[in-house]
C-alpha cells in the first residue's frame, strides 16, 4: 500500500477534491453529514485500501471541494458519477458510512449502471422514514437532559441555515458519546468542520421520494449491503433490516458491541464486509 495520491476531479460549479490510497478492485468512499469534513472516513477508508483502490473526496459544500451548491440529493448522485468519470472508473464499489450509506443506496437505486455493488455503513435506510425519528428520540434519551436541550437547539439553527462552526462544534461535542456503544469508553471526537448549508439542504429533502428509491432496489439489479452497529442510535431493526429485505441481492451485517462508527469499535469490520460483498459477487 503506498502513498495517498491527489484527487481532483471537475465537477458543476468547480472541482471535488480529496485522495487515492491502495491496489485492488475501486471504491469510492462516502462521508456523512451530510456537509461534515470527509476526513473522519481516513481510518476507514485505510482499512479498506489494504485490499481495494480507494478515492474519498469531500462532497461539496467546504474546502478543498467547490463551495458552491446547489445541495441536494439529486447533485450529491450526480457528483458521485462526475468522480467516477473523473477517475475513469466504468464501474465501482461504493461505500458510504451515514449519509454517505444513505447516499450509496440511492445510488445503487439510480446509478446501478455504475457501480459493482454498495456497502451502507449504519445508515438511515429506505423504507419507512428509513428509522429516522427513531434515532433523534434515541440520541436524545442517551443525552442528559442538561445538555440535550441546548444541543437541540443547535441542530434547529443548523437545520435553517443559520448555525455557525462554533456551535455545530458545540452540538457535536454534547451528541458524540450518544453515537457510542459504551458512553464510558468513547473515543476523542476528531477536528470536524461542516457546511452549514449542505447539511441544511440536503437533510431536507433526504427522506423525500423514498418508496421510489425502495422499488428500484427490490428489483435487485445492484448487490448491495448495510453494516449496523448493534447498538447503534439507528435502530438497525427499522433500518437495516427492513432496507436488506427489500432484495434477494442484498445482505446484512450487524457487529455486536459497536454504535454509529462501527470501523472505530470493531476494527477491520468495514474490510471485512466489502470484502464478503466482493466474494459474493464473484461467486455470482
């Protein structure tokens, strides 16, 4: 595995940028948010650079992507293709951890053409409200109350486009142990930057059109897999599951004792399930 390489790819309104690590078979790596700083993926997407090709690049919305919008799930599709165009990748690996999950789905939905199958790290799914309202209630009952209306609040600015770095910052640091299996063993959070933005635009619309996205998925023409943390604040039962079961073509991996950032709790569970996703398509 040698050096990271540079990514810079043209896309509308500028260019998405970030890096290429790793020999094997390609993938492209998907950051959550959305509109958070792509690099808090790095360690996964290592993990996964010891047997793929990877490239991660941050979705636009913050440098040293174009700053440029719009944000939206149509534009966040499209500029998933312009980076595989980019890197002359006919076909691909997608694997997105979040948003990013959430965002493979519907690319293996709408851009099954492209891809060679989809891994969804612990994302909201696809049927229903994919567990939405389930996980903001679960976020909220594993926050105390001293801190849980505050950080709520936050999120109701960030969500109307008029929070600032400091207080996404300030939420983040009252929501990161919620994310965790064990809130006594919780990692250090790591430097995060966001949009405000892209996170305002596009959580708007995530849910929208979801029955569409759930048919072109059941008519199984992209293999697909979600990876779920056991005690995830994503119910994985409501999510997960339910968003496997829409095709015989796609499979669901759950890791006991990890929450939302299983790769971090579990490690080389991210290599291990592309890696099954990958076998299985061969023997196919």
């Amino acid at each position: 595995m040698g050096a990271r390489e540079v990514l810079s790819v043209a896309a509308d309104g500028g260019s998405l940028d970030g890096w290429i690590e790793g020999a094997g078979p390609p993938v492209l790596l998907l950051h959550g948010g959305p509109g958070l700083d792509y690099t808090y993926l790095d360690d996964l997407g290592a993990e996964l650079a010891a047997e793929f090709r990877v490239a991660s690049y941050q979705q636009r919305g913050l440098e040293p992507s174009t700053l440029q919008g719009p944000f939206t799930v149509a534009q966040s599709i499209d500029d998933a293709v312009a980076v595989l165009d980019g890197l002359e990748w006919p076909r691909a690996w997608v694997v997105g951890h979040s948003w990013g999950g959430h965002l493979a789905l519907r690319l293996a939905a709408e851009r099954s053409d492209r891809l060679l199958g989809a891994l969804a790290v612990d994302p909201i799914g696809v049927v229903g409200d994919g567990g939405h309202a389930a996980f903001e209630a679960e976020m909220s009952a594993r926050t105390p109350l001293s801190h849980r209306r505050r950080a709520e609040e936050l999120d109701e600015r960030e969500l109307a486009g008029e929070g600032t770095e400091a207080e996404f910052r300030e939420a983040m640091e009252i929501w990161w142990p919620s994310y965790f299996a064990d809130p006594e063993r919780v990692p250090q959070m790591p430097a995060m930057r966001t949009s405000v933005w892209a996170y305002a635009g596009i959580s708007g619309e995530m849910l929208i059109g979801l029955e569409e996205v759930a048919a072109r998925l059941a008519d199984g023409r992209c293999l697909y897999g979600v990876l779920a943390g056991a005690a995830s604040p994503i119910p994985w039962g409501q999510a997960a599951r339910a968003t496997v079961e829409l095709s015989s073509h796609a499979s669901l991996t759950v890791i006991p004792g990890a929450g939302h950032f299983p790769w971090i709790e579990a490690p080389g569970c991210g290599l291990a399930a592309l890696r099954a996703l990958a076998d299985g398509r061969e023997a196919r």
